[in-house]
C-alpha cells in the first residue's frame, strides 16, 4: 500500500492569515516528498474561506517546483464547473510543466454553496451527468480529432493544445460512493478515490465490497486502483488523541455546517458555531471522531492500515486538514513518516 497527503489551506477562522497558511501548505508538502510518500493531492472549491483551493492546478505547478519525486494529484477537481475543452487542455499543459507527474482526479461535487453560485443551482444528480460526459471528452480531446454531442458541451472536431506528456493522458481517478459510481469509474478504465465519512471501519469495509463488486461486474476491463482517503492524526500520546478529537469534532462540524448551507457566511467565513451547537452533533463527537476517522498513537495506526491493506486498499492519503495548528499538523505527519510508513516497507 503506497502513501499519500491530502492537503488544502483551510481555516475556521477569519484571524488566519491566508498567505501564511499557503506557506504552511507548502512546507507540508515539501515534508511528504522528502519523507518519501508517493503523492500529494489538493482540490477545488471556490468562495469558501473554509477550503481555499479555487485552482488545484495552479499549485500543483508551484509544489512541483518545491518537490521533486512525489506525483502531484487533483483531489479533486469539479466536474460541472469546466468546459472538457479547458479542462483537457490545462491538464494537458500541467502534466507538460511537472514532468508528467500529473494525477487526474475528478468529481461532482459535493457542497450546494458552490452549485448555487458556479452551476446554476444544480443538484447532485445533475453533477454526476456532468461527470460522465466529462471523462470520455477530456481522454478523446487528449487523443485529438474529437467532437462532442452530449448533454452540457457541443463542439466540433477539437484537439486539446497542448497533448499530455504522458503517453495516453495522465492516469484519472474519479471520487465514488454509491455503487453506479464505482461501475461507471471501473467500465472506463478509471481509478477510484473513496472518502468514508461516518460508520467507522464498516463503510471502509462496505466502500470496497462495491469496489469488487464493479471489477467483477466489468472483468473484461483491468482493475484499476483504489485510494482510501481518510483523515488522520499520529498522536504522541492518549491525552494527544484526546485532543485531536476534539479538534477535528470542530472540523468537521464545520464541514457540516457548510454541507448544510443554512448559515449566513460574510467574507467568505461562515457564522461561528456555539459551544453548545459544537457540543451537540452526535454525527461528529469527539467519540465518533476517535471510531471514524484514524486518530490513534502509531501502533494503533499502523495496526488500521495493514487492517485496510488486507482489505485490497492500494494507496492510503493521509488528510491532514483540521483546523488544528500548523506544529500539530507537521508533528503528526513527521510521526506518520518516521513511525507508521517504514513498518509497511
């Protein structure tokens, strides 16, 4: 199992600084090659100062040029939010000033803040239509010569400019839950990204069964890879885990805050939560944090990964957004480098 970092700049917090946090961004990143994981991923969302990543492709072009062996991922980017014309050709144009290390991940999106504002108000439904018109344009407009007659895009005979450096385009990933997303994802030859959200090391189980399920649904193709996205902290200690409980409860009912998109947002930073709205989310308590998600010393942590591992899972990212601080996240990943990585060499 290969090993990854999920980042983004993030805040809660309208007091961070954010050129100070994409510094931080970037010294996270340059860790992850250094310590020898195998990729790094960043996504898209836009006027959200809780995830501020509006072009995924522009930093990857600047983290190439602080790394120097780690592939470098969209994580992911929105589908119903590109023309396949543009997205083709930026990627394209990526993967030439990185060196081929481009990963391709795409998605439909999740947050209807963003689908209010960039899609018209669309719903989920409609994004994933614009996912699956998307993959077979973006690889025809890569081999070149290619017109669309689909449901969103038309255009005539179109090349992207310029082509991949990689031989065929960049490898693509696309974001899956249910299992038509798994089947779509496998009968294109199309690797899978999953994000298990509650239910604990169940939905990590029952992400795979859907996973297999597609492979043998569609064995005439290859079977592709599938990543494991999780958030995760290496702690020093159980008051250490403790305290990384509590913290991602407040991510992550942030997290559900916007999912929601109930509450008034001003400056791109949506209303604070009370003491006692934080305190009152089942979903997401410090409690359901220490079962869903990985927080754990690094003997638990590796005893979580080598369970996923057995299960078929090829590559594990490490999602190190939080809202905690810049030294707690660098201290958790140098942990997860120096004390989990080398017990799967």
């Amino acid at each position: 199992m290969k090993f990854s970092l999920f980042a983004h700049m993030e805040r809660i917090s309208a007091d961070d600084n954010q050129k100070q946090l994409y510094d931080e961004f970037v010294e996270l990143c340059k860790i992850a090659d250094q310590g020898g994981m195998h990729a790094i991923w960043t996504g898209e969302h836009h006027g959200m100062n809780f995830t501020i990543a509006p072009n995924p492709l522009l930093n990857l072009v600047d983290i190439a040029n602080h790394t120097e062996h780690v592939r470098l991922g969209t994580g992911t980017l929105v589908a119903p939010f590109w023309h396949p014309i543009r997205l083709a050709g930026e990627a394209a144009m990526t993967d030439n000033i990185i060196n081929g290390r481009l990963e391709l991940s795409i998605a439909r999106g999740a947050y209807s803040f963003e689908y209010d504002r960039l899609g018209n108000g669309m719903d989920a439904m409609e994004a994933g239509q614009h996912l699956r018109e998307m993959i077979p344009a973006v690889r025809g407009l890569w081999a070149g010569d290619y017109e669309h007659h689909g449901q969103f895009h038309q255009f005539p005979k179109t090349t992207s400019s310029p082509k991949p450096l990689q031989d065929g385009g960049p490898p693509i990933w696309i974001a899956a839950r249910e299992a038509n997303s798994h089947e779509f994802a496998v009968s294109n030859g199309c690797n899978v990204q999953v994000t298990p959200l509650w239910k604990g090391d169940q939905e990590i189980a029952d992400l795979m069964d859907k996973f297999n399920h597609a492979c043998q649904r569609f064995s005439d193709q290859p079977r592709p890879k599938i990543m494991l996205l999780q958030n995760t902290y290496v702690a020093a200690s159980e008051a250490d885990c403790e305290q990384a409980a509590y913290e991602l409860n407040r991510f992550y009912c942030y997290f559900g805050a916007w999912f929601m998109n109930k509450r008034n947002i001003t400056q791109g930073v949506i209303e604070p939560l009370s003491e006692e709205e934080l305190a009152s989310h089942p979903i997401y308590s410090p409690q359901a944090m220490r079962r869903d998600l990985v927080i754990e010393e690094p003997a638990g942590v590796i005893e979580r990964l080598k369970k996923y591992a057995a299960l078929g899972y090829d590559e594990y990212s490490f999602w190190i957004d939080s809202s905690m601080t810049f030294a707690r996240k660098k201290a958790s990943l140098e942990r997860f480098i120096n004390e989990v990585m080398p017990a799967f060499k």
